[in-house]
C-alpha cells in the first residue's frame, strides 16, 4: 500500500514519553491554549504516516487512534496529498453557494452512490459532524413538520447546542454549558453488557421500551427523527443487538418518522462494511457522515433520500465553508484510496486480529468485563473484578503504561471505563500485533495490582 509519508512501520523509543522537546511544548501550550482543552497523549508531532507517529523527540508511537477515525487512510495519503496539492494550486475557496465547483458535486455523487438505499438520493456537505448532526436535525423537521427527536443513552452527537442536548453524557460534554435545545428526548440503549433483562431477547425486550416511551410520552405523530449511532462512538463501542436497528427503522417508517444513522465515527470501512448499517441491510432515510471522509481536512455530510433532502427551503442549509474545495479533493482521494486498496476488507481482517487478542485479554483477566466492537473498532470495558462496577482507575493505568512503551490509545464509556481501538486501516499487521502485545502487557500489571 502506497499510504502516507515513507516512514519507518516500527515502535521506537528514543527519550521518555513525554521526551523534552514534548515538555517545552507543554509548557508553551499551557501558557497559549486553553486548560479546557483535553489531550490523550502528552507529546507534539513532527509527522505521521501508516501506523505510527513521529513525535518531536523523534519517538516513533504506534497510533491506536487515527485521530478518532478520521485517518482512516492513513496521515497524508498518497492520494490525498496529490488531489489536496492540485486543489490549493487551483484555488483554495469560493463558496460552492456563490461560486460552485466540480469537486463539490463529486463528493455528492460519490456519497450517493456508496450510503445503503435502493431510492434516489442527494447530499449537501458541511464541516464537522456536529454541523452534520444539527443539519439532519433541520432537514428532518422541515420535511415532517415534526418538532421532536429521538435519541439515546449513552449517546454522543456533538459539543453544540442543539447536540450537547442530544449527547447523553454530562462530564466533559456538557457541563455549565446549558440551557440546551427543547425537544430532545432520549430513550433507552440495547446495551448488552449491562442490560438488567432477559439476555436472550434483548433487541426485543428494548424496542418494546422504546416505543412505548415514544407513544405515551411524546406521541409517534409528533416525532420527526430518531437518531442513532449504528455502534456507539464516544459512549464506549456499544454494539446493540442483532434486530435493534432494523427493528427501529421498521417502527420509524411505519410511523412517518426519519431514521437517521449518525455514522460520524463508525463511517468509510472503520467497521469492516462501509457503513456500519450495511450488516443488517438497514437504509437509513438520512446519514450523517464526518470523520473518515476526507483523509483527515474537515469535511462532513448528510446525505439521504432526495425528497427529504430538497424540503427544506432555498439557501435553507449551507455555509461559507462547507464543501470547501480543498477538502472536497481530499475526500476523492479518499474515496479512492479505500476503493482501490481494499480498505473494507483490510478493516474485517484487522478485526479478526484485534477479537482474538481481546477475548484472550478477557478470560485471562478479571478486571476485563466486556470486549466488543467490529472491524478496526472495537474496544474493552473494565470493571471491579467481581463486579459490574466501573474500574476508572484500571483504565487510567493501563493508558498510561502503554504511553510510556509508545503506545497511543483512546478512552470513553459513559462510565470512563473503557479503552477503544482506532488503528489507520493501513496500518501493518506487525505493528498492531505489537501494539495489542503491549496492551496485553498492560492489562496484566494493572490486573495484578
């Protein structure tokens, strides 16, 4: 595979994590940046590429992140890099509202053709999946004439107004940040790991809870969309039940309300099909589509049946940036990039590699309650030995010794318990073989401690 810069594919540690270039900069960034400002991993970065990131120090760190799935493809992508260099040499901006271009409606007919559904379709492309988020949200009132939106526990759909109030978890998210948008109504998730009924039916058991809270405590007539993440992003790699979505889309249909699939991170082969409904052929009226879609630039979409997607009025959505050229030509090369080296399939293989490790992981170690996930998403839940109680603190330890070995892993879970897995779809076997070596390793000392 020809992905990203020609560096090394090979954990190397030269100084300590965080070496003292890094320190010097931390220094430098908490003097300029704001302290509300998180970090996953205290070291600055001089390039990436493949599997790994080379810090200032000259460390090479395996990436278990991919910038939370959005280097899909890899840093700087062979690709990529080509149509964003020919893009900026061109031109860098007009506004497709003012002056439109072709790269713009590429993008839309590439989205068309790839997103699930027999029907006619159309796309309009924004920034960011919250911008994304609160578009289909619009789009979805103006075409029911519905005020109310259906979302879910545990739930994350971005840091704005209207989708801090659909996000589930307060601590970072939405803390001192309300009053939040009305008519938001969030419902119960089919969370196996810890649902309290009958572990056989639960799909059933769920979609029997949430219809009923819509029509005695909202009125179905009233809802214009429900909004749900195909396998949970932020809320820790919740994987619903076999039956959960389609029985959802069912309901929604036979009631007139939208379903939504909010494939932010779980887009573009992360889950070992394109889109993560794809395994149960479920055909969303609307998509919401970021993170992986343009090699890293920002760039977001909602693409959807096309008799919703004209109901709202002219000039009614778009932006000054959305579809902004640049970022156009990188999500062609990305587009390409996974078409042409298989990535879908390279994701279901690295799942395979990551499920063997991690149901090792879990009856070799106690405090591993759950693992779940699919393709190159998937993560680990870890509780009390003994217990369903959340164990925050084996989580912490265990980040923080595979940082130390060059290591970057990622955190979430409503309850911060748990540890995702984000590895770039291009990254070698060898590499994330090592990478879950040392995880094993970590887990290990955290569980004897």
């Amino acid at each position: 595979m020809t992905s990203g810069p020609h560096i090394p594919q090979e954990r190397r540690l030269v100084t300590a994590i965080p070496g003292p270039k890094s320190q010097e900069m931390l220094v430098r960034r908490s003097e300029a940046a704001s302290t509300s400002l998180g970090m996953a991993i205290p070291v600055f970065v001089a390039k990436a590429g493949g599997g790994v990131i080379i810090d200032i120090d000259g460390n090479s760190i395996i990436d278990m992140a991919a910038g939370i799935a959005t280097v899909n493809v890899g840093n700087s992508a062979d690709r990529v890099v080509k149509n964003v260099m020919e893009q900026v040499q061109a031109f860098t901006h007009t506004c497709f509202t003012v002056a439109p271009y072709s790269g713009y409606v590429e993008v839309c007919e590439a989205l068309n053709r790839l997103t699930p559904g027999s029907f006619k379709k159309k796309s309009v492309l924004v920034n960011s999946g919250a911008e994304a988020v609160e578009n289909a949200v619009k789009i979805a009132r103006a075409f029911t004439k519905r005020p109310a939106v259906v979302v879910f526990e545990h739930a994350y759909h971005g840091r704005t107004n209207l989708t801090m109030a659909m996000t589930a978890k307060n601590i970072p998210y939405k803390e001192g940040f309300g009053p939040f948008a009305p008519e938001i109504y969030r419902m119960p998730m089919a969370y196996p790991f810890r649902w309290v009924g009958d572990q056989e039916n639960i799909a059933q058991e769920a979609l029997e809870m949430v219809t009923h809270k819509i029509e005695k405590e909202i009125g179905a007539h009233n809802v214009a969309a429900i909004v749900i993440e195909p396998i949970q992003g932020e809320g820790g790699f919740v994987v619903p039940p076999i039956g959960f979505l389609p029985g959802l889309a069912a309901y929604a249909k036979a009631h007139g309300i939208l379903f939504c699939a909010d494939e932010v991170q779980t887009g573009f082969g992360r889950t070992g099909d394109f889109f993560a409904v794809n395994q149960e052929n479920v055909e969303p009226d609307i998509m919401i589509i970021a993170k992986g879609i343009a090699g890293g630039l920002p760039l977001a979409a909602v693409t959807g049946r096309a008799d919703v997607m004209d109901s709202a009025v002219p000039s009614g959505v778009g932006g000054t940036f959305g579809g902004n050229p640049v970022a156009c030509a990188a999500a062609l090369g990305t587009i390409a990039t996974i078409e042409e080296e298989g990535l879908v399939a390279k994701a279901k293989a690295m799942g395979e590699i990551i499920s063997k490790a991690l149901e090792s992981m879990k009856s070799k170690y106690a405090i591993v309650g759950d693992v779940r996930g699919r393709g190159a998403m998937q993560a680990l839940e870890f509780v009390i030995p003994g217990t369903m109680e959340p164990n925050t603190q084996a989580m912490v330890d265990i980040v923080k010794y595979c940082q130390q070995k060059g290591v970057l892993l990622l955190t979430a879970g409503t309850y911060s318990n748990v540890i995702r897995l984000l590895p770039p779809l291009v990254m070698p076997d060898h590499l994330l073989i090592e990478a879950l070596e040392i995880l094993d390793e970590g887990i290990a000392a955290s569980n004897a401690g």
